[in-house]
C-alpha cells in the first residue's frame, strides 16, 4: 500500500499491469493512492488510513466532516477520537486528552466486557436469530414418515433449496432498501409466518412450499445479522460476540431436536404439526425487539445519514470520545471502499484475484464440511429421535469450548482437531477470510455454500438410509469426514490474530506452496513430538518463501 501525503512522502511505486487498481481513494486532503495497489493486496489499504496524516491535516479533515454531517457542536470530541484512531496503541501518550479520557480508554483493555446495556440487548436479539434459524432444521425433519424417500428428502431440504439459489443473494437489495434491523424483522416475519403455514399444511406440496418461503427468510438472515453483530461490536471482543451467531445456531439444533422428542407421543397427524408450528415463538419476539436495537452506524454511513449513525454509536458505546473515535474511522473506511469498489465487479474478482480465490476456496471447504461431516443428518424414529437430540447437545456442547479458545487456539486448529463438531469455527472463518471490499459477496457465497450442501445433505439422506442402513449412511459420512480433514490441513491458512495486511498476504501464497508447507509441518511436528528431536520451529509459510521449499529437521 502507498500512501501519499501533500508533500508527496513516501513516494509511491509504480505497478503495472490488469491486476491494478486504476483510481484513487482521498480523504480530506490526504490521498490514500490505489494507483499502485495490486488488487490481491487492497484489503491493505483499509489497515489504518489514518496513519501518518499530520495533525494539522487530520484537525481540518475533521472539521469539515463535522460542518458537513451537523455535529459541529461534538468538534472537539471528534478531533480526540480521530487522533486515538489514527495510533490507538499511543492513545494514553496524546496531550490533547483528559485523565478521564484516558481512564476510559484504558478501561477497553483492562475491563473489555464493560459495555452499554444496549449492545448486550443487541447481542442477545441475534443469538435469538440464531437460534430461529436452526431450530427449523432441528424440527424439520421429524414429519410423515410413510412419504416417500425423494418426496420426505425434497420437503426436509426445501428451506436449504431456497437459502442457497435465493435467500442468500437476497441479502444485498434486502440490506440496501430496508438496512440491517429492516432485512431481520422482514426475514424473522415471513420465518413466523411459515412456520404457521407448515403446522396448517394439508399436502406434501404444500408443505413444501412454506418451508421454501421458510429458507427465503432464513437465507437472508443469516448473511445479515453476522454482519450486523460485527459492525456493531467494539474491536476487542467483536471476534467472539460475532461467533455467538455460530454457538446459538448450534443451540437452534439442540432445541429443534429437543422439541421433536417433545411432540414424539403426540398423535400421529398432530406431533409433526406442533414441531413446525412451535417454532412461530422466537421470530415474533426478534420482530418485537429487534426496531429497540440500533441501526448499524456502517450502514447508515453509507446511506450518508453521518448525525444518525452518531446517535446509533453513542448507544452503543461507552463514551462520547470511543463513539466518535468508530464513527470517524468508520467513515474513512467507506469513502476508501466507494472509491477502491466503484465500477468494478466483485464477484468476478472474487475468482480471477489470487487471493480472493484462496480465500473463497478456504471458506468453500469450511462451510462445505459443515455440512458434509453428517451432524445434522436425523431420522424419524422414536430412538434415532433421542440419538439425534443427544448429537445436537453434543454439537452445541462442542460449540462452548470454541466459543473460548478460538483467538487462543487457532481456528485452522479447532478445525482440525473437533471434527465432526465445528462449533463456530466456519462463520467466523469466512468472514475473516475475505478482503473487506469484497465482503459482503463473500459471506454471501459461503452461506450459500453451506446451505447449498445442507439441501443435497437433506434430500439424500432418506434414500442413504434406506439403501446403506444406519451404519452405512454414517459411515459416509465418516469417510467424508476424513476428507474434510485433508482438505483442511492442505488449503486452510490459519487467520487467527492477523493483521489486515496479512491476510493479504497469507492467501497470496500460491496453494501449492501452502500444501507443501503443512506436509512438511506434519513431518517436522512428529520428530519433535515422538522422535523428541530438538528442532528450530518453522518460519510461518508466508515469511520468506524460499524456506517453504526446503527440508526442516534435516
């Protein structure tokens, strides 16, 4: 990244080429050049815009934000935020705070739970949405039992269907017409609305039909409300209270199968009506809660409401100074991304760019082992309908530990030592992975992904069992299992703890280099642990190439 200040220090590079970005991003009077940005390494222009600016630059940049947005009455507490943004680890050394400003600060580090009431109401209305979500598909494939197989799996899977060729690519008109608490109380209503047609339904067609309507509303929400915990959340914990979307989606499943074995001894033409219908309660009170949480502040930057978005920050934030420190830097952000995105297609570039393909192959095999490990396969039967609770206990169970250790352990770790129990490991991970400017079609692409392979997943499933028996179906699974673990160990990059710019860097590693590192890994990890040679660790894979080439241990 080249960033060029009015004096024209540093200079900039020139790079040639298709793969370049070809306009200019500026904020106030600094220029934040793309000129000689490659396009596999523009998510390092959002690392910190800030940096560097001159004080006496950034002040003016500030007050003409403010005379802009009438927040003129705040110019001041705008001036200290924009200086903490630009060096937040140098925030207790700047002259221009307060000992109360800096107490406050200080309190981000050393108290990081200590927040509003009102982000903690926020937190728990999308864990709500969540668990709607899965406990559709923990109830949902507990009906007539004499259908036919194809027939049982197309009405179980029908949801998924919708998620994956429609509801998920909904997200973005959905988003921009009615924002983030608009797309959750519309996708939470029509989920209410479907869940009383599924109770009321009188054929398999029928049926079908309202849990196709189901995954509309199911598609949608689940691209939106991660992405609105994330823009929401203060840095410091935005990585585990983004995960509780995976961890409550886990504890959807566990009651969905709790309420089937609930039902179980209820009359045969009713048990399954009251499973679907039950499910009416938790997105009727999202819809009542969700218009008391604040609108996302990113996005009504980019609707240019700035004094809104203010207000929406201030709710949600300690302090007047961290308010406007986010909502500052927020804004730089989104002027960077309009210039760095305009008259581009991201979703071609999400293939043709090296690294945004990694990224979208990592995430592909994520959310597609979710899926392909077998947890969320059930049966009809009295038994399997208690195997199948236990399983989704266990899976939620599983999720716990995650949520604690997945900043400590490592999500490619987690991966690899917790299959088939993901816990909150594949959301997390393709939010992660993709570059910023592409953020919002990657996260689209891997829901739809996983929702794609939940539906192939559902409809199958009836036949596997009738064909292979319990034992059989499984051990498909199992075998996939395996698989899923190669492909993680070979593909997977760890994101744990990375800087914006190296991410970039990471999944600029061509993927045979990355293969042959983590092969070579598994040698040298084994003459450390059981041959107990003594060895140099290896150098991370994407530091200096030319050693990933070469022998360890030799």
């Amino acid at each position: 990244m080249t960033l060029e200040k009015k004096d024209g220090s540093p200079g900039s590079s020139t790079m040639g080429g298709p793969e370049h970005v070809e306009k200019s991003a500026s904020v106030g009077g600094y220029g934040v050049s793309a000129d000689a940005v490659p396009r596999d390494k523009l998510n390092a222009m959002f690392e910190n815009p800030l940096a560097g600016i001159p004080r006496d630059q950034l002040f003016a940049d500030v007050d003409k934000f403010c005379n802009e947005n009438n927040l003129s009455a705040y110019n001041e507490v705008f001036r200290k935020g924009a200086l903490v943004a630009q060096n937040p680890s140098g925030a207790q050394d700047l002259d221009i705070l307060n000992q109360a400003d800096k107490h406050i600060l200080e309190q981000e580090y050393t108290h990081k739970w200590s927040h509003p009431k009102q982000l903690y109401y926020l937190v728990i209305m999308c864990s709500l949405c969540a668990a709607v979500q899965d406990s559709k598909a923990g109830t949902s494939n507990r009906f007539d039992k004499t259908m036919a197989d194809n027939i049982t799996g197309l009405v179980v899977g029908a949801p998924y269907l919708a998620c994956a060729v429609l509801g998920c690519w909904l997200t973005a008109p959905l988003n921009s017409l009615f924002g983030r608490r608009g797309t959750i109380f519309i996708s939470c209503l029509i989920a209410a609305l479907a869940s009383i047609w599924e109770g009321l339904a009188n054929s398999w067609v029928n049926l079908f039909v309202a849990r196709f309507v189901l995954g509309l509303g199911i598609g949608s929400k689940s691209t939106t409300v991660p992405v609105y915990a994330a823009e929401c959340s203060p840095p410091l914990i935005r990585g585990a209270l983004v995960m509780m979307w995976q961890m409550w989606t886990a504890f959807g499943i566990m009651l969905g199968n709790i309420m089937g074995v609930a039902f179980l001894n209820v009359g045969h033409d009713l048990n399954w009506r009251l499973m679907l219908g039950s499910t009416v309660v938790l997105p009727l009170i999202v819809c009542a809660q969700v218009y008391f949480c604040p609108e996302s502040p990113r996005w009504l930057i980019k609707k240019n409401r700035i004094d809104k978005a203010f207000d929406a920050f201030r709710r949600i934030r300690t302090s007047d100074l961290q308010a406007a420190r986010d909502l500052y830097y927020c804004y730089v952000n989104v002027t960077i991304e309009r210039k760095a995105t305009k008259n581009r297609n991201l979703i071609k570039e999400m293939f043709t760019i090296g690294r945004n393909r990694r990224a979208a192959w990592a995430s592909w095999i994520v959310m597609f082992m979710q899926q392909f490990c077998g947890v969320n396969s059930g049966f009809s039967d009295s038994s399997a309908l208690l195997a199948s609770m236990g399983t989704g206990i266990l899976n939620w169970v599983f999720a716990l530990p995650a949520f604690f250790t997945i900043d400590s352990f490592g999500r490619r770790n987690l991966l690899l030592f917790t299959y088939p129990f993901l816990g909150p490991v594949p959301f997390t991970y393709s939010a992660e992975a993709f570059p910023l400017h592409i953020r919002e079609v990657g996260m689209s692409f891997a829901t739809s992904t996983t929702w794609t392979f939940n539906f192939i997943l559902s409809f199958t499933w009836p036949s596997l069992l009738t064909a292979f028996k319990p034992q059989g179906a499984f051990a498909w699974y199992a075998v996939w299992c395996l698989i899923g673990w190669v492909l993680v160990l070979l593909f997977v990059p760890e994101t744990k703890a990375l800087t914006l710019e190296e991410l970039d860097q990471v999944f600029s590693v061509p993927t045979w280099k990355h293969a042959s590192y983590h092969l070579k890994a598994v040698v040298h990890t084994f003459k450390i642990k059981v041959l107990r040679q003594k060895l140099p660790p290896m150098p991370r894979f994407w530091q200096g190439d030319e050693h990933i080439g070469k022998s360890f241990g030799d």
